[in-house]
C-alpha cells in the first residue's frame, strides 16, 4: 500500500490565529459602540412617543369629561434654558401611579363643575414604570401649567418636555439628540428634536 499519500491535517499557526483575533478586535471596538448607540436612541424615541401619546389622551379626555386641569412640576427640573442640567427621573416629574392621592392632586387635578375625583385618576403618560423609562431623564419648561378643556391652556407659553438618554452623552463627539414634545396653547401636540432652544420637528 501507498505510505505517502499527503494529508491536510496542519493547523493554523500562530500568526494566523493572531490576525483573526485582532480582526475579531477591531470589529468588536467599532460594532458594540454602534449597537449600543442604536438601542439607546430607540429606548428615548420610545419613551418621547408615550409621553406624546399620554398628553394626546389627556386632551381627549378632557375634552369629553369637560375638566380643567392644573399640572405642577418640580421646580427643580423645569427650565429650558440650559440642556447641560437640571433634568430628572420620569417618576420624580412625569409618571404618578406610584404616588399617594394627595401626592398625585399635587402634581395633576382636573375638575369639572362638580368634583375633582375620578377612576381611573388622570395621568400625563399611559404606560409608566417601563423598562425605557428606566433608561432616560427628562425636563420642563415650566414649574406649572393649566389646561382647559378642550386641551387649550390660557397660560403665555407652550408646555414643552425635553427627554435625553441617560447615556446621550457617551461619545462626546457625537453626542445623542434631545427629543422634545410641544404641547401648545392651542392643544395642538407634536414632539421634535430640541435644537437652538426650539422644538424641531423631526
């Protein structure tokens, strides 16, 4: 029988499996940042919409109860001046499901003629406590505003909330967008991006 039939059972060599680790490397160091980036801007474009859509059903709901409402927000977090601070957790400005009756008339009432009690209480946002919220931080124009029926406010200026990503500014060179709903004197809602002090839409 033939002894010297040839056989391809050598293995890579050290300089080959080298190579393909610092490839492996290289695409990790570029693809992960990039991942992580895309996730959290679809975590805080998630979370903008759920406030834009709360704020839509509090207006209908006002409108077909007939109710005036009064929104207080901590002064702490309230202010469009500057975007570098004074942003906080959505359960300490926007979300009220988790706080006592007094506690959530001092933050939002809304009354008819007759009274100022309902069920289910009136909330800004519908879906609060979620994991999304969990990953942004968010902000106001204003410390309070009033809201007549039907989602029309006599108030001088728009009720604006800004809404970051906890991690916005992980790159600092390309830092992740500020989001922003603009709820007009005129009920009129619409969410953007918060460039040059305005609400742009997007």
């Amino acid at each position: 029988m033939n002894q010297n039939t040839p056989t391809n059972l050598q293995g890579f060599s050290l300089l080959e499996l080298l190579i393909v680790v610092v490839i492996v490397i290289l695409g990790s160091t570029w693809a992960i940042p990039q991942y992580r980036r895309k996730l959290a801007l679809s975590q805080l474009d998630q979370y903008t919409q759920q406030i834009e859509s709360g704020l839509f059903h509090l207006r209908a709901r006002q409108s077909s109860e007939g109710t005036s409402c009064e929104i207080n927000f901590n002064p702490n977090f309230a202010g469009t001046d500057t975007i570098s601070n004074g942003f906080g957790a959505p359960v300490d400005v926007i979300e009220l499901s988790h706080l006592s009756t007094t506690e959530r008339d001092q933050r939002l009432q809304c009354c008819d003629a007759t009274q100022c009690t309902w069920n289910p209480p009136y909330r800004l946002i519908d879906k609060e406590s979620t994991q999304v919220s969990r990953t942004v931080e968010v902000k106001v124009s204003e410390s309070s505003y009033s809201l007549s029926p039907p989602g029309t406010s006599t108030d001088n200026a728009p009720l604006v909330v800004l809404v970051r990503s906890l991690n916005w500014n992980e790159d600092p060179r390309r830092p992740l967008p500020v989001r922003c709903i603009k709820f007009s004197t005129a009920g009129h809602i619409h969410q953007g991006t918060w460039e040059e002090k305005r609400c742009r839409r997007r």
